[in-house]
C-alpha cells in the first residue's frame, strides 16, 4: 500500500481511545485520528516521531490521521488496523503468499452471526480467513492482541466451526513493523485469546503471521514468519 503525502509530527499523548495530540513539526498543535481498537502501547509513546494523513473532509473533527509511528529501536509501524485487511487483499492480488494460492478473493463474507474478512476459492477449494494487525512486538516476538478481544475470540470460534464443516480455515496476523520476526499470542494482554488461538488450532484452524516491511512511502507484507505458542 502506497502512501500519499505524509505530514511529520511528535505525538504529545492520547485523547482518548481513537485520538492523538500531536505537534506539527511544521509548527502547532493538532489532533488526529488512531484507526485502530487496540491500546498501541508497543508504538506509541509521548514524544516519538509520527506521520500524519490530513483528512479529505476538511470539517471533520480530527483534521488528520495518524499514520505511522517512530519505533524505539528504530524503524516504523503503521498504526492503522484496518491496513492489515488491504495489504493482505494487495498481496493476494500480486500472487505474494505462498500459502494461499486462490485466484479469487471475496471480502466481508457472512458466516453465522459474523462477517468474516475473506473467502478465498479456486473453484471448489475454498479457504476462510479472518485477518488480525499486529502492531506490538518484544524483542522480535510480533504479539496479539495488546487489549482484550471478545470480537477476536468469537471469529475464532467461527474458523473452527468451519473447520469442522471440512473448509480450510485460517486465523493471518500481520504485523505491520519489521522487527517482528515470529510471532505468539499475547497471553499476557488476554490468557483467553491465547487459549482460544491454541485451542482452534488443534482443531484444524490454521494459524499464519507475516511481517511488513514500511516506510514513509509505503507498507507492504515482506515475508511469512514463524508461529511459536509461548
């Protein structure tokens, strides 16, 4: 996913659970839009470097988007959830993941009382997937979820149902920063997800994690990384 004309900022704290107090670089203070659920407590701290989208609809409330973040260690991660779907929709389309070869690639697909992320199909192979960004990682170790995730647990009650039924199903974590070179459950944050993903596992739900490579100019997934449980 490429990226437009980014603004530089320092992020000064979160508002509340959707918006940043941030200081152009070019000068003033501002907010902006977080798009994403999680607590971002791996990407976010007060002072770091941060890139910024300015919103199309020059009313609305937050008048940009937070973007990217500056990492510790150096390097970036996109804070955007809702970009783990795209990028794994981009990739798909590029032919890039190995583990999915299915030509045809539908989004928001009803199963249930949830809509899950994709049906992908090849004819009458057919696999389920239900995407998740990661954007917390410990020392190479990418982690989900960083907040408690009933929404997650129950899709992944859903993939196992379908698992069960004789479809594919797959659990895809992207971890939308390039120091994450495995990947675990965030057991830690939510013992009940992590025990629900080991559990679905068993059952046949495949579970899979790629790392991004990002930049100011774009974010795209890099390469497929190990699943390790603890």
């Amino acid at each position: 996913m490429k990226f437009g004309e980014l603004v530089p900022a320092t992020f000064i704290k979160k508002g509340n659970r959707f918006t940043a107090g941030v200081y152009l670089e070019s000068g003033g203070a501002t907010t902006a839009y977080i798009p994403t659920t999680g607590r971002l407590t791996g990407a976010l701290r007060p002072g770091c470097r941060v890139w910024l989208e300015a919103a199309e609809n020059p009313d609305r409330k937050t008048p940009y988007t937070l973007v990217l973040s500056e990492l510790v260690g150096g390097g970036l991660c996109s804070v955007n959830a809702y970009m783990a779907n795209w990028l794994f929709k981009e990739a798909m389309a590029l032919g890039a993941l190995e583990a999915f070869p299915y030509p045809m690639v539908e989004a928001e697909v009803p199963y249930g009382r949830s809509r899950l992320d994709f049906r992908l199909s090849d004819g009458e192979a057919v696999c389920w997937v239900e995407v998740k960004s990661v954007t917390y990682a410990e020392d190479g170790v990418g982690m989900f979820p960083d907040a408690p995730t009933g929404r997650g647990r129950k899709h992944l009650g859903e993939l196992a149902k379908l698992a069960a039924e004789g479809h594919r199903a797959s659990a895809v974590f992207i971890a939308q920063r390039e120091d994450a070179r495995r990947f675990v459950p965030f057991e830690r944050i939510d013992p009940d997800f992590a025990a629900e993903l080991r559990r679905v596992s068993g059952l046949g739900v495949e579970v899979h994690a790629f790392r991004c490579a990002v930049s100011t100019e774009e974010v795209v997934i890099a390469e497929e990384i190990v699943v390790e449980w603890s």
